[in-house]
C-alpha cells in the first residue's frame, strides 16, 4: 500500500500494513487485509469426502469452487456448530505454483487495524511440536492482543496435507 | 461463464487433407477414417493438440504405412488404413491414432536407445516401456530424413505438448500389424452428461459414460466374501459392489435403510457395482476442476454446480475402484481405518 507513497514519504515514514481483524473463540486474529477478497454469510458448504476435519467443504462462489477451512479445527480448538451469525472471509493465497482462492470460516469479522511493521512482536517459541509456523507475530492494538496470521502458509496446501497425514 | 467448448472435428478435419497430399507425395494408398468427430474438447485444448496430432499424423503416414507393393508382398491391402478416434472415458479426452502398418521395431528402438545412450548397455525395460523410450529427446529410428518426418525434433516435442496439457500418451505396436498411440487428456474444463445420485443426503455425479446399467438389489443378493469385501451375482457373472457412501466417508445414520440401488460402472473393462440411495435427474455439466482452488481428493474427478447453485462432486470410476482396493487392503491390516471415516459433518 506504500507503492503509492511518495520517495519522500516512503523513507519518512513508518512501514504500515493494514490487517483485517477477526474473531474465533474470544481471540483476535488479523490478516493482511490485501489479500481479502469479500466477506460473505456462512451459508453451509458441500462437504468434501475423504477431507481432513478442518475443511468444511466447497462453496459456489459465483461460479467457481472455493474449499471452505475451518480455522477451529485448524488450530485445534473446541468444536463448534456454525449458524447464521458466522462469516466467511474469501482470502487469496499464495503458494509457490500459483495463486489459489480460499475460504476461512471465523465467528465474526472484527476492524481493520493499522499495524506498523515493527509493531509486531514475534512469537514466543515453546519449542511446540505442532506447526505454529502460519504466526507471523503479536501486535498490541488498544492494549489488546492480536494474532496476526500468515495467510500463506496457514492454508498452504501442502502444510495442510502435512495436516492431516499428522492427524491420521 | 467459461464454456468454451468444441468438437473435435475442427482438429480433426485438417487431417484428410494432409492425409491427401502425403498420399501424392509419397505415393502410398491411404484410406483415412475419423470416429468421434463430435466429441467435445475445451477450445484450449483443441488448439494445442494440432501440432501434436499432427506429428503423430504424418509419422503414421510416413513410417508406420508402407508401399502398396510392401503391403501386398506381407499379404495386406494394397490400400492402408489409418484411423483417428477421440471419446470421453473416465473422465478423460481418448484420443487415438492407429494405423495397420509395419509396426514398431522394439529391437531397433533397444539398440537406438543403447547407442544414443539414453539406456545403459545392460537395461532391459520391460516391453511396454520400449515403446516410451521413443518420446525420450533426440530419438529418431527413421534411417532416413524425409520430406515429412525423421529429423530428431520428434516425438519428445509431442510429449512434451501433452504433458502441458496435463496428458499423457502410450504406444501399442505390433511387427507388421501396425501401432497405435493413444493419447489421453483430463477433461479440464468441459461439459459431462451426467447422472445424479444421492448418497445419503448429499447428491453426487456419475458420468452416464461410465455406467452400464442400474439395478435393483434386493435384499440377500450381495454376498459377503470377507469384511468390506462384497458381490453381487449380475445374471450370469459376479461383480465386486462398492458403497459409496463409505467409502467416501458419507455419514449415514444407523436408522436409514441400506441403499437399495446399484449403479453398475464400468472402468476399462472391469466392471464394479455402486450402492447408492437415490436415483436423480439426467443432465449435462460443467466441469470444475477442485485443483483450482483446492488439490486432488482421490475418488473425484471434480466438481460442478447444479441448477440450484449447490456443489456436486464428480465421482471418478477408476479411483473409486482404486480407492476401494486400497481401503480393503487397510482393513486387512486392522489399521488406517480411521482414514476413511474422517469426514466433516
């Protein structure tokens, strides 16, 4: 977003990416909000046979087919039914082959947060087996605690894969 | 919308054509026939497999037919036949060039391949590999170089065409019978008459090319050979029966009855029977690929929208037979169970 900075304002100040925040079971997690393509209802999707438990299935998104991920079972948290009050945020994601676009189930879409790059903190290693890997740090926003998430390598489908041969 | 698709006759209608003017200039006779004119190929596709056919065209002309005079001294026609055919199987494009010509030599593609060193001196591949060895770069067997073919740029390009395509191809040659090449391609985008079933309370597609008919089981008609393993006496044969819906880890409540329809499929010969709960419509789709925006699940060859705006996944013959000769296999080996019945509500 800084490409249309000028030189002057681009070496003066502050890198600045915006995020958009969202909520999933109390906490807040951000991603950058260029990669968000829309913000839909959770209106159910088709579920996909022989899918690890963290994709709900597939949606019609005006024509094409979008697997929707279920960010609980991601992150292994409790699960839960979802209802009206969900929403889906269509993100695009990167990988190394091409660019894929992805769905991500969250309990509710929160702001949009300007975070300075030096504002995030990374993360406290633990030395955790599980893959945490898709954590790009912690910022402080109001004094609150936001996660902020790489969207790439959460839903990399091959860290996705790795997934569920763990889960299997 | 991006259906854009075409017959494959505007591919195929160059052919008699060139079939014409090689005939002339090498004065060969060449009788020409074109099957599945009418199937349908994604216009992408069609565009790209051209150059490809067309290689494959005249190296059948040049090298696989013979003279009238050779044809006669084997005791053939005069006249050689060379046949293009395309069709729709499982879920791919079969396209396939045959002639009735003097076959592929394997001994002479082995020692080709030993002197060009692209084998060791040493390797034998087993015989339906010789054949592959042809499309490795810088082969050419022709002794000569002609006006048509046999300057080494050959038939690597070719499969290297396919393979951007997603395709692949195979040689099936016999000494003074002729070769064929068969080319197979995913239907990436196209359209697919499909019939709709419904496992459980989910609806599912099995391409009508792929079914044989569908039957009514009764009740005792399956019988059991061991666990997961099951047949069905078709008249006068046994054929393995499938359930779909657990094998594709579809849950099913203990309260609903047993799925009481059998679709018969057929993959390549083999002939496999698959239980599902409901007959729907008979329509045409589209097909969706789910490596767009997803990866490939076994068992599916894609999805597609239905009238309704819902998503309906394709089911693929040959991985579901495949699918469940592994399954059973895991079964066997008290493990991995879990695998299959991972499914989200």
């Amino acid at each position: 977003m800084n490409d249309y900075a000028t030189g002057f304002e681009r070496t003066h100040k502050p890198q600045i990416c915006q995020y958009l925040s969202f909520l999933l079971g109390g906490e807040e997690y951000a991603i950058e909000i260029l990669r968000v393509r829309e913000i839909r209802c959770w209106e159910g999707a088709a579920p996909l046979p022989n899918a690890p438990t963290f994709v709900k299935g597939m949606i019609n998104l005006r024509g094409a087919i979008v697997p929707i991920i279920d960010l609980r079972a991601r992150f292994n948290l409790p699960h839960e039914t979802y209802g009206q009050r969900n929403v889906v945020i269509v993100v695009q994601v990167e990988a190394t082959d091409k660019v894929r676009t992805m769905g991500v189930v969250v309990d509710a879409v929160s702001e949009v947060h300007d975070i300075p790059v030096e504002g995030l903190c990374p993360k406290p290693d633990l030395g955790r087996a599980m893959d945490s890997d898709f954590i790009k740090g912690i910022a402080t926003v109001e004094s609150k605690m936001v996660i902020v998430l790489d969207i790439d390598r959460l839903l990399d489908p091959q860290a996705l894969e790795q997934t569920t041969q763990e889960c299997a | 919308m991006r259906v854009r698709m075409v017959p494959i006759s505007a591919v195929f209608s160059r052919f008699p054509r060139l079939v014409r003017d090689v005939r002339s200039a090498l004065g060969k006779q060449v009788e020409l026939s074109v099957i599945g004119e009418g199937t349908e190929v994604d216009k992408t596709v069609s565009e790209q497999l051209a150059d490809p056919l067309t290689h494959l065209v005249r190296n059948a002309l040049d090298h696989g037919l013979e003279g009238p005079e050779d044809r006669e001294a084997a005791g053939k026609e005069a006249c050689g036949r060379l046949s293009l055919s395309a069709r729709h199987e499982g879920g791919n494009l079969v396209i396939e060039i045959e002639d009735d010509g003097r076959g592929i030599d394997a001994e002479k593609v082995l020692k080709k391949a030993r002197e060009r060193e692209l084998i060791g001196p040493a390797e034998v591949p087993p015989p339906e590999r010789i054949y592959d060895l042809l499309f490795l770069p810088g082969f050419s067997t022709a002794e000569k170089v002609s006006a048509l073919s046999g300057r080494g740029v050959g038939l690597d390009v070719v499969a290297k065409n396919l393979r951007c395509l997603g395709g692949d191809i195979q040689t099936f040659s016999e000494r003074g019978k002729g070769t064929r090449f068969s080319i197979r391609l995913p239907l990436t985008l196209s359209i697919l008459d499909a019939q709709l079933v419904r496992l459980v309370e989910h609806v599912f597609v099995i391409p009508v090319l792929a079914i044989v008919e569908s039957v009514l089981v009764r009740p005792g008609d399956v019988g059991r050979l061991s666990e997961g393993e099951e047949v069905y006496k078709l008249r006068d044969r046994y054929i393995a029966v499938i359930r779909a819906s657990e094998l594709l880890g579809v849950e099913r409540q203990p309260e609903l009855p047993e799925p009481r329809l059998m679709v018969v499929v057929e993959n390549q010969g083999q002939q496999v029977g698959l239980l599902v709960d409901d007959l729907l419509d008979q329509q045409q789709i589209v097909i969706k690929s789910l490596e767009t925006n997803y990866r490939l699940v076994p068992g599916l060859s894609g999805a597609t929208i239905l009238g309704d705006g819902k998503v309906a996944y394709i089911l693929d013959v040959a991985g579901l037979i495949h699918l469940a000769g592994s399954s059973t296999d895991t079964r066997n080996n008290h493990s991995g169970r879990k695998q299959w019945s991972s499914m989200t509500p």
